[in-house]
C-alpha cells in the first residue's frame, strides 16, 4: 500500500497532518499547484515500510512558470513602441510643415 502525508504549518495555530490513503502523486501535485495546500513542512511517501521524503521533488513538479512577469514586459514593450511610434510621427509631420 502506498499513500502520501502531507504536514501543514499553520504558525501558532499548530500543524496538520494530511494523509488520505486514496490519493495519487498526480492529485497530490494538482492540490499543491492549486493553493489547497500552502505552507508545507514535509511531504513523505510511504511504501509498506518505506518512508521517503518527497517534499522538493513534489514542490518542484507543483511549481508553475512565471507567464505574469514576461507578460507584463511584453505589454510595457508594447506600449513603448507605440509611444515612440506616435512621437517620431508628430516629429516628421513637424518637419515636413517646417520645410514646406
């Protein structure tokens, strides 16, 4: 038999102790990724009588890439180039007036 324990810190609230013999790896990281669980001291796996703590490897297979960052400078960059567009524009168009 396999199954997980979870050990959630609460702070001066205590700890938790999760273990749900029905669930898998895959729900495990779906949990972690979602937020369900938050403030993880430990995770351990244990197999008959095996205990192995899986806490980064789990953490690492929960973590999400960062999309909102690169989004963000890609906007910002966005928003430059059309600033400088604009202002290059004005700037010929006054040329063009001075010339004529």
């Amino acid at each position: 038999m396999q199954y997980f324990v979870v050990m959630i810190d609460y702070g001066r609230r205590g700890r938790e102790a999760i273990v749900d013999p029905e669930i898998t790896r895959r729900e495990l990281v779906a949990r972690i990724a979602s937020g369900e669980y938050r403030n993880i001291s430990f995770v351990h796996e244990i197999t008959g009588c095996l205990v192995s703590d899986i806490t980064a490897e789990v953490l690492d297979e929960a973590s999400l890439p960062d999309f909102a960052e690169t989004g963000t400078d890609l906007q910002t960059q966005y928003f430059d180039h059309i600033r400088d567009l604009r202002k290059h524009e004005r700037a010929q168009s006054a040329f063009y007036l001075k010339t004529s």
